[in-house]
C-alpha cells in the first residue's frame, strides 16, 4: 500500500504547508511546470519523487525527468504527462501513450495523470477503462480560483481514499 500526494504546476512556488500534506506519503509525484531543479529537489529531499516535465519547465528539469513517464505502482500501471487533456478529448500528444496503457494486458487498473490547465479533475473513461487525475495547479501562477491538490492511496489495484486539498487562491 502507497499513499500519494500528487501536484502539479507549482510554477517554482514552494508553499510551507506541501511539507505537512507530503508527511503521511509514501511518495511525491509531481505533473510537471516545477519551473527549477532547486524546487524539484525540495519535493524529493522530503520523499520519493516521480515528475515529469511541464512547457515552462526548462533544459536542467528535461535532462532530469521525461515529457512522459510510465512506471507500476502495486497493481495499477500509472501514465503521466503534463499536457495530456482528459477522458473524451486527450491531447493529440497524448493519444498514443493512453492507447498503449489501456492495451496493457496485466489485469492491473490505470491511471492516466495531467497537468497544464490547473483544472482540477478526476473522471473515470469508461471507454478505455482508466481512471484521470488532474490535480489542479498549486502554485501562484495562472487563473486558478483556488490553488489545489490531491493525495490518495494505492492498494493492490485499488486506488482509493482520494481526498482534494485546496490552498485558497
């Protein structure tokens, strides 16, 4: 069993709260935007950290951590990129990568996460048979009414007890 904090788009903003959030969590990952590699080291300094990188995030994070990650947490094959859409309308980036993921023949559940439009999202495809985060943005830059986040737990092919932290703006 893992629990996970998951963020994205924290645009270089470090918030004094992510360390109490991060605490009870097994792992960090992160849906891209960091925007430096101090910020990045930050989260792993706290836990584990799987990230990828986001649009703004430049050339030190990209030699760091891929425009696309595919990795197995327990029972449930997990996709993540920045740029990726949602359930009915992935970006065309993405397509591919979601597509290969749900071709998966392990029996394990899916997970595809997003960033990028710091929309908090979280919607089943029942289509291809995956689960969608998208947690939203937690830092300062952008529209965003309210800066959020999610943490949840990974049990076997369960992911489960997922609960929505929000900020304020």
């Amino acid at each position: 069993m893992k629990r996970i904090l998951l963020i994205s788009d924290t645009h270089n903003y470090w918030d004094p709260r992510f360390a109490d959030y991060i605490a009870p969590c097994d792992e960090v990952w992160h849906a891209g935007d960091m925007c430096s590699y101090e910020h990045a080291m930050r989260f792993a300094e706290l836990k584990p950290l799987k990230a990828v990188c986001g649009n703004c995030d430049g050339a030190d994070l990209r030699l760091v951590y891929p425009e696309v990650l595919r990795w197995r947490c327990e029972r449930v094959e997990v996709l993540m990129k920045h740029i990726g859409g949602y359930p009915g309308h992935y970006d065309p980036s993405v397509r591919k990568y979601v597509h290969e993921l749900c071709n998966t023949t392990t029996g394990a559940a899916r997970l595809f996460i997003s960033g990028h439009s710091h929309i908090l999202k979280v919607k089943y495809d029942e289509r291809l048979g995956l689960l969608h985060i998208n947690p939203g943005a937690a830092g300062l830059q952008g529209w965003q009414a309210v800066r959020t986040f999610v943490r949840f737990t990974i049990d076997g092919p369960e992911i489960k007890d997922l609960e929505v932290i929000e900020l304020g703006k």
